[in-house]
C-alpha cells in the first residue's frame, strides 16, 4: 500500500469513527452532536459523492480532526467521568472544536464545488465568525428551552456566559490554529483536496 492510499484509508476511518460517533449522539439524544455528527458526515465524504471516486476525500488529519471533539465528549461520559471537575471545561472546548473545523471543511467545499470564491485571510475570519455564531446559537437555544420548557441543559447566567466566552476565545484560538496549518502544509498536497486553491485568488 503506497503512501497515498495510506492517507485514503486513514481519511476513511475518521469516517466510520465520525458515523459511529453520530449513532451514539443519537442514541443519547444529544440534539447538538447529532446535529454535528450529521453536518460532519455529509461534508466529509461530498467530494467522494461528486467525484464518484473514494480517493477524493478530505485530508486524513483534518477528518480526525473533526472526529476528535466528539470523543471528548463521549468518552468521559462512556466512563463516568462527567462528574470530574475538567469536564464542564472539555465539554465547551470540544463544542467549539467541532463547530470550527467541520465550518472550516464546509467553506472549503462550498470553494471547491461552487461558484464561492474567498482567500485565505477570508476564509479563517469566516470560519471564526461562523465558530462563535453557532456556539453561541446553540448556547442560547439551551438557555430558552431550560425557560420555555423546563429543561436543566444550562445549570446558570454564569455558566451560559461562561459559553458565549468559550466560543469567542475558542473561535479566535481555532482561527491560528487553522493559520499554522494552511501556512506549513504542502501547496501541492493542498491543492490535491482543493485547499490549495484557497490561496490562489
């Protein structure tokens, strides 16, 4: 198995781990991951859809990635680890994580298989915006089901607060995080999954 094919099967295994990850939030009725989960999934394998071709798929560690919030998230919850003091913390970190890198995945294919055009710079300011906004969409909604409907999603106004700070701290951290990223990858590798052409306007 050469190099290439390697990463193919790596990007495929982020994948199933996403799609079984997604099962899981649905089986918990986590209207947030499951919503994401979804969101993930559909982004993840359209190149392969529109190519009708399974090599055309996302870079492998941009798929784990956006796979890896969602273990963050489960995995403590799976060992009954909810009620340790970090994870409140890791709950909110991995929210923004998975909200900024599966926004990021979706400008990079509205990029490539639509007349959407942006550059660099656009595309992290967009991507950062997009984190906060849906951080904080989904933060509020929490907040008026807990009043419309009796829900207990949000303990407090502090810890709502402690949200809406989380996504816009985590949003601008993403933000660099994503800089390094496209600044130290390849441009021959990136322009393999259309990245590239990102930079080239």
């Amino acid at each position: 198995m050469g190099r290439k094919q390697f990463e193919i099967a790596l990007s495929w295994a982020a994948v199933i781990s996403l799609f079984l990850a997604t099962e899981y939030a649905i089986f918990r009725i986590s209207l947030f991951w499951t919503i994401m989960g979804f969101w993930a999934l559909c982004i993840a394998v359209l190149p392969a859809v529109i190519g009708r071709d399974i090599g055309n798929i996302l870079p492998f560690e941009l798929m784990f990635l956006i796979a890896v919030p969602f273990y963050l998230y489960f995995i403590p919850q799976t060992l009954g680890w909810s009620d340790r003091f970090y994870y409140d913390n890791l709950l909110r970190a991995s929210e923004v994580i998975a909200t900024f890198f599966i926004g990021f995945v979706t400008m990079m294919d509205l990029h490539a298989y639509t007349s959407f055009r942006t550059n660099k710079v656009f595309a992290i300011a967009f991507t950062v915006l997009l984190t906060m906004a849906l951080s904080n969409f989904f933060a509020i909604g929490n907040f008026l089901s807990d009043q419309l409907f009796g829900t207990s999603v949000v303990s407090s106004n502090r810890e709502l607060m402690m949200n809406l700070i989380y996504s816009f701290f985590g949003g601008i951290a993403m933000g660099i995080v994503l800089t390094f990223y496209l600044r130290h990858m390849p441009l021959e590798r990136l322009r393999r999954y259309s990245i590239g052409r990102i930079g080239d306007k």
